[in-house]
C-alpha cells in the first residue's frame, strides 16, 4: 500500500469512530429524557449499541458480528446504518443536531466510496478467516 492508502484509511477510521461516539453521546442524551419522552428513549435504546458498535469495531473486531452483522463490514452497510441512526435520533439539542448532521453526511459519503473503485479498503473489513456459514454441514455442499 502506497503513503496516501494509508493516509487515507487513517482518515477515514477516524471520521467513522468520531461519527460513531458521537453518535452515542447523542443517543445517551436521547436516552435521559426517559420521565418526559418515552418514545425517544425507546428509539435511543435502538440506536446506542449500534452506534457504540460503529466506533468499537475500528480498535477491535466484534466476535461473531461479521456473522450475524455484516452491512458493518462494508461501506455501503455502514453508511445506511448511519443514516437510519440519523433518522432514529431526534436532535433537540446542540450535541444531538451535531450528531444528526455527522451520521448523515458520512452515511452519504461511505455511500458514494461503496461504489467507488479508488476507496481502499479498511482493515476492519476483513473477516479474519472466519466462515458466513452457521452450521459445518454446510461446508460439505461446495460444489
């Protein structure tokens, strides 16, 4: 990989896991408003682990997310991801229109590099090794 590779996946794992902390803290703020907006904090119930999830797996692979959770293993899963947390978090605050902004903005971006064939591809892609497959039976039917 050339410098600018690296520099660009530099950038880029650090807009993801900056968008998705901040994408928690708004969902936390979401989440204490429970006594007054219940309906808001069910959707912040949804929307936290997903969005913690955004950030933690740029430091460390999830086990078996890339089973059960593979749009978090491309840039066209994760930008959708983002923007229906967007849609999911209702800004009423400064920290939460911040928040808003940024899921949707860099859910239209991981969007746009998902189809572009220059965009390199994230470390936190791959799959390690692991199979997509449940059950080992299915590995008897490769044909």
């Amino acid at each position: 990989m050339s410098d600018n590779d690296q520099k660009g996946i530099k950038f880029i794992r650090a807009i993801l896991v900056t968008t998705g902390v901040v994408a928690t803290i708004g969902f936390l703020i979401q989440l204490s408003d429970i006594a007054s907006e219940f309906l808001a904090a069910a959707r912040a119930c949804f929307g936290l682990p997903l969005s913690a999830l955004l950030a933690y797996i740029e430091f460390r692979p999830a086990p078996f997310l890339h089973q059960y959770a593979s749009f978090y293993y491309s840039y066209l899963g994760r930008g959708i991801l983002q923007m229906l947390l967007a849609v999911l978090l209702l800004p009423t605050d400064f920290i939460q229109a911040c928040a808003f902004a940024m899921l949707f903005v860099t859910g239209f971006i991981c969007v746009a590099l998902e189809f572009s064939p220059a965009a390199p591809e994230l470390p936190s892609f791959r799959n390690d090794g692991r199979a997509l497959s449940i059950g080992a039976e299915d590995d008897d039917d490769m044909i």
